[in-house]
C-alpha cells in the first residue's frame, strides 16, 4: 500500500535527470543537413599578360547551399575526429572593376564546382550527462575545384577556358549538439576555412589570372545520429 508514496520520488528523480547520455568512447556519430558556403573572398587586381594587374579590378564569388555530412568517431568521452563532407557546390564566378575600355568585361564569368572534404579533432568539454554539448575542432580542408566553364557571355566576349586551382588550408569550427534521445540529436556548426586558389582563363589568346582567398564561412544545421 505504500508503493504510490515509494514512486513518487523515483518518478520526480527521472523527471529531473537528463533525457539522454551524450558521447563516450568508441562512438559513432553520423549528421546531416542543410549547409552553407558563404565566401568572404579577398581578390587580388586581375593580372593580364599584356596589361598586368589592372588597379580595382577584382574576382566575385556568391554563396551556395548543400546537403553536408558530418561522420565523427570518439576516441574518448571528450575528443573525436570527424570528417567534413557534402554533395558539390556550385558558385558563380563573377568579374568586377575592369575600367573604361574593358568595362565591358564586367559581369559573370563562369561556375565552378567544389568538394571541401575536412577532417576535424573535435573537443566536448561538458560531462557526458550533459544532453547540451557545446564542442569546438580545429582541422584541415582540401577543397577540389573541378567542372569550371565559362559562361556563354563570356565566351562572347572572347573568354577561352577557366581553372581553378585546388587549396590546402585550415579550418576551426564551433559548433552544438543537443541530444534529444540516447541516439538522436540536433546539431549546428559554424566554420572558418582557409581556402587560396588562382583561377585562370585567356582573353584573345592571352593569359589572364587572379589569386583569391576565398576564406568562408560555413554553417551548417540539422540532425545527428549516435550509434
């Protein structure tokens, strides 16, 4: 008869416990979800072989959205490795600032595609019965240009050809899981990648390039799954 006064505790203490376990050693850790590449590029002047770096003229890139993948492995209950991977993106390569007589040259360029695999050491400074896990990584980034073409205005122009070249370069995130299960999480992240390329075409036969950094952010949302 004194069940019902012997569960009301027990019940109040699950109440108050956390509703999930978050990392410990040897887990794996597999998200998905929308993601962000937003340059920030720094151009240099457009470099042509007959008029050398023309003053204010700059290379333009917009932002592109993605499916990303996040696969991660626990070393111990604080620190894992993870790998940063995504479907292609696609970005707009664009011309600006060419002065006077090349003003026309002004505009869209081309696309280029790009894969910025990453690979992370990832650090969880809270207990692992903390369902908020707040983590921070520093890593790595190879990002492969590939599929560059011109856009047909500017072959029109008389643009030949477009490269880009691939980068190395490091990478720091901050990012949060909250575990909604045992297994199931909600997960953002936001990144900082070193990314240097050179993108290179001709113009009338002749050799034009400019260096970038293209350094973006990259934020990615979604769900995460602990196995």
């Amino acid at each position: 008869m004194h069940k019902p006064l012997f569960a009301a505790p027990l019940l109040a203490l699950a109440l108050a416990s956390p509703l999930a376990m978050a990392y410990q050693t040897g887990d794996i850790i597999v998200r998905a979800g929308a993601i962000t590449v937003d340059p920030h590029e720094d151009s240099g002047n457009i470099d042509h072989a007959v008029l050398g770096k023309v003053a204010g003229s700059k290379a333009t890139l917009d932002s592109d959205t993605q499916l990303g993948l996040n696969f991660a492995y626990m070393l111990t209950n604080h620190v894992g490795i993870e790998l940063l991977a995504a479907t292609p993106f696609n970005h707009d390569v664009g011309v600006k600032g060419m002065p006077g007589a090349f003003a026309g040259l002004n505009g869209k360029l081309g696309e280029i595609k790009h894969l910025p695999p990453t690979l992370s050491a990832v650090y969880y400074p809270l207990d692992s019965a903390s369902a908020f896990q707040p983590y921070v990584g520093l890593g790595i980034n190879y990002t492969w240009f590939f599929d560059d073409k011109l856009s047909s205005e500017a072959e029109s122009k008389g643009f030949r050809g477009l490269d880009m070249k691939d980068s190395w370069g490091l990478a720091g995130q901050v990012g949060m899981d909250y575990m909604l299960t045992d297994n199931i999480m909600l997960n953002a992240q936001v990144r900082y990648i070193d990314i240097e390329t050179t993108g290179t075409t001709y113009l009338a036969g002749d050799k034009v390039k400019v260096d970038v950094d293209v350094d973006p952010w990259v934020y990615m949302v979604g769900l995460g799954y602990k196995f």
